[in-house]
C-alpha cells in the first residue's frame, strides 16, 4: 500500500466527537468533526447519526489542501432522537 493509500484509509477511520466549550452551552451537546476519505462517506455518516440523535444535519464536506480525505462538522444533541425516535440515552 502506498503512503498516500495509507494515509486515506487512515482518514476513512478517523471520526473525531469532542464537546468543546466554545460550541456548546450544556450537557448533552456534541460537536462532531467527520474526517472520512470522501463526501460519500461523510454524507452516510451525517444521516446514520441523524438517525439516531437530533443533529444540525450536513455540514458543508470540504478538502484541506495537502490532507487526505474531506471533513465536515455538525452539531448533535444526544439528549433528542433522530429520525427514526431512537432512545435518548439516560
């Protein structure tokens, strides 16, 4: 495998939740980075967790330059179901 495959498959697995201060004003909130190897991906994700919580919906994909793979940020309130009234969680 190349180092570019590698580095792309690599951003095909990394999804990064952080609840970040600046963003959020309570328990429950999450902003969510999405870092997949295309928009394909990032779009499946967005509506697998909208499924599941009360999210912002799709973010905008973009590429950085001289990074592999594309990213996109939405917002999800863990407190709230989705789409198909999934559980909240305790």
């Amino acid at each position: 495998m190349t180092a570019r495959a590698e580095a792309e498959a690599a951003a095909a697995r990394r999804v990064t939740v952080r609840n970040d201060p600046f963003h959020v004003s309570e328990p429950g909130l999450l902003v969510v980075d999405l870092t997949p190897a295309d928009k394909e991906t990032v779009q499946a994700a967005i509506d697998a967790l909208g499924r599941r919580w009360a999210t912002s919906g799709g973010g905008r994909a973009r590429r950085v330059p001289g990074e592999p793979g594309v990213t996109a940020r939405l917002y999800t309130d863990i407190r709230r179901p989705g789409s198909e009234g999934a559980a909240a969680p305790d």
